[in-house]
C-alpha cells in the first residue's frame, strides 16, 4: 500500500511541475518539452500506482497497465509532430539556438 501511494503522489507532484512549466516556459517548444515529459512521467505513475492500489479484477488492472505502456509509447511520437509543425509554420525559439535554421553551418 505504500508503494502504490508514493507512486501517485510522485505522479502527481510531477504533473503538478509541469503545470508550472507551461505556465512558466516563454516559447512552444520548452512548453511542449515540459509538458511531455511530465505528462508521460506522471500519467505512468499514476496508472501503475492505481493499477497496484485498485481493489478492481485483473483485466482492469491488466487495461491499466497497457495504457501506461501506450502512453510511454504515443507521447514522444506526437510531441515530436507538434514541434515540427510548429517549426514549419514559422514558430521561433525564443531561447537557445536553433539547431534546425537554415543559416546555420
């Protein structure tokens, strides 16, 4: 029972951060790093931490289970098409370098 709880409660301190980063970020680019990174982060452990916790038949905890595993595996692939069609449309870094400018050598 203790581990189901730390696993929710970091879940949710985790979303919690990236809250704070999408509010906190200048530009679309470390928003959506922020809240990618977090929501796959703290959605995991809070499927695993209900998974374990839930007093629910083993299919429910075995449906919980693979949707933490669809998240760790859609997450990254759709932040990665918002970046670049941000980038395509013209969105600038408002920090750092952009690494995928043209001009740059």
């Amino acid at each position: 029972m203790v581990i189901e709880l730390i696993l929710i409660i970091f879940g949710i301190s985790i979303m919690i951060f990236g809250a704070i980063g999408l509010l906190r970020f200048p530009d679309p680019y470390t928003r959506l790093h922020a809240a990618t990174k977090t929501d796959t982060g703290g959605a995991i452990s809070i499927l695993i931490g209900t998974a374990l916790l839930a007093p629910a038949p083993l299919s429910v905890k075995i449906k919980l289970v693979l949707l933490a595993i669809l998240i760790a595996m859609i997450n990254p692939m759709i932040s990665h098409a918002i970046g670049r069609a941000a980038h395509k449309s013209g969105i600038e870094p408002k920090v750092g370098i952009d690494m995928y400018a043209r001009d740059n050598p």
